[in-house]
C-alpha cells in the first residue's frame, strides 16, 4: 500500500500493490535510493525477501522533487525459517 502524505492531516491510499498475489504477508519495508531509482525492500513471511522498483530515470516527473512510484517487482528469494519472527 502507498499512502500520500502530502496533507499530513488528510492521508490517503494512492495505491495499493501485491505484484500478483506474490506478496501477501508483508512485515517490514525499507527503502533505499541509488542514483534516479528508488527501491523498496520487502520482508514477506509467506513468500520470502521481495524488492520493488518504485522509481527510475523512466518514471515521470523523475526531476521533480517527489515523483509518483510505479512499483515493479525486480526480484524475489524465498528465505529458510529458523526461529519464527515477533
């Protein structure tokens, strides 16, 4: 799900993305930034570690200061469970 935030008081869901169904028991989000793109990296019980395209030099309105994403699953690795998460 991405939220804008652009009214602090008045949020509202932009988009919601499940690449397919393949991330269905998401946990935790952590973004990073590498040159024009911006990355989402997801932590999925059910299906393992995902990560997601939000940005690139194709996006438009990449030169403004806060383009809209469009989400793009780029990869995906199922993880081993050891001990279970809290």
């Amino acid at each position: 799900m991405i939220v804008d935030v652009e009214k602090p008081t008045k949020p509202f869901v932009d988009q919601i993305f499940i690449a397919n169904g393949k991330i269905c028991d998401l946990h935790d989000v952590k973004l990073g930034i590498t040159n024009a793109s911006a990355f989402a990296y997801l932590a999925d019980r059910e299906h393992g570690m995902h990560v997601l395209q939000l940005t690139s030099a194709d996006t438009p309105g990449i030169a403004g200061l806060s383009p809209r994403p469009y989400p793009r699953l780029i990869a995906t690795r199922k993880l081993a469970m050891g001990r279970r998460w809290r």
